[in-house]
C-alpha cells in the first residue's frame, strides 16, 4: 500500500539458494505455514505508506517463479526485480541505481519475522543511517584459524550481532560501495561498511526473534515463532 506520503526504496535481498537448507530449491520459496518465505517481508513492507519501491533480486534460473509468487499475493507496492549477482555485497551494490528514493530500507528475505514495528521503529529514529543490532549473549573471543591459538579476548559488551533491516540515506550508503569497490573491499553487510566509509550509523535493540533462516532448523524454528504471532495475518 503506497500513498504520497512515501520515502523510502525497500532493498530486499533475495538472490540467495540457501544451499545449507537443502531444498533443492532456493530457501526463499520454502513455505512457512504454508506460504513462501519471501512473502512475509513483501506484505509487511506493503503495508508501510512510506515504503513506495521495493526493489527484489532473484536467483539466476528463478525469475518466472519468483514472478508467479509476486502475482499470487498481489503486493500493490511497486516493484523492481533486478537478476541477483555473485554475491551480497555487490547485489546491494547493483540494485542500488534501481532505487527511486533519497532513503533506502536494507532488508533479506531470509528473515521473514521482521515485523512492521522494526520497519516502523527504523524509519521514525531521527538518524540517517541505523540499523538493528542485538546483544551478544554468549562470550565471543579472536582467533588465528591457521593456528588454532586464541590470540585475545574481546569485550561483549561492545559488541552487538547485526541484524536486518537497516536504513540508509542512499547517498551515503552509494559512497560506501564506491569507496570499498575501488579498494577492493567486500562486506557480508552494509552497517559496518558505511561506518567504515566515514559517515555516522547508530543501531536500535535488535530482537532475539528476528532470525535468519539458514538450515533446517531454522526452518522449524521459524515456523513455531510464526505460530505464535497472533497478529501476523499473511
């Protein structure tokens, strides 16, 4: 649902096959309660009048599907699909000219228990660039893989696990991919980049339920956090 009060392009992530979950197909058309996973995060932004683009990427060989699932859900929302690249970095990288507005919301279809309140909560902060992070809750330490030697330690509480979304003023967030492709640099994601580029991010409390679906049981774990919402109505 899009109205003139719209300002936001949605960049959603989903050119992934998830190989870990083992499905034969990609992970974002695997069914949680019977619906395909992409078609949680579509709805939810769908119904954000300040979300007035959604730009999707898609596997190579799954554009006709991934068409078919935009069709059966009539997301009134307007759409861009764009053919996924390599790799995260450079498909954020590549959809980004397809963006119609000054800011842009970062998302993935992997995380379909985004709610409208995160969305909400990430467009009204009165920063340019945040994104959500939650608490480590577990002790994380450094490491040389070659060598197998803990090399330090690190303090958890300055750490935080980056989630999805995040918002950007798409300015900034171009400037990030320029600086880090002409120095060769990629990212497995896009908070860190652009604090790495020199402009300033800031995070909100993320939520412990806000999971990715990478294998199998996440898969099922997801779909019981699903059951749960009792206003989610897909």
């Amino acid at each position: 649902m899009t109205t003139a009060a719209a300002t936001f392009s949605l960049i959603l992530l989903n050119g992934g096959v998830g190989a870990r979950v083992g499905a034969g197909q990609p992970k974002q058309l695997l069914k949680l309660r019977g619906i395909p996973i992409l078609v949680y995060t579509l709805v939810t932004a769908d119904r954000l009048p300040q979300v007035g683009q959604i730009v999707v990427n898609f596997p190579e060989g799954w554009r006709r599907e991934i068409e078919e699932v935009l069709d059966a859900y009539a997301i009134s929302t307007p759409i861009t699909l764009v053919p996924g690249a390599p790799t995260r970095h450079s498909s954020v990288r590549e959809m980004l000219p397809h963006c119609e507005y000054d800011q842009v919301l970062l998302h993935e279809s992997a995380r379909p228990l985004a709610t409208s309140a995160d969305f909400t909560r990430l467009i009204d902060s009165p920063w340019q660039n945040v994104a959500l992070m939650s608490p480590i809750p577990f002790t994380v330490a450094p490491v040389d893989p070659e060598t197998h030697m803990v090399t330090g330690s690190l303090d958890r509480a300055r750490l935080r696990n980056v989630q999805l979304p995040q918002k950007f003023r798409r300015s900034d967030l171009v400037a990030a991919h320029e600086k880090a492709l002409s120095e060769g640099i990629e990212y497995t994601e896009d908070a860190t980049l652009v604090a790495d580029a020199g402009f300033p991010v800031h995070f909100l409390d993320g939520s412990d339920t806000n999971l990715k679906v990478t294998s199998p049981t996440d898969v099922r774990m997801a779909t019981v956090l699903l059951q749960g919402e009792r206003d989610r109505d897909v």
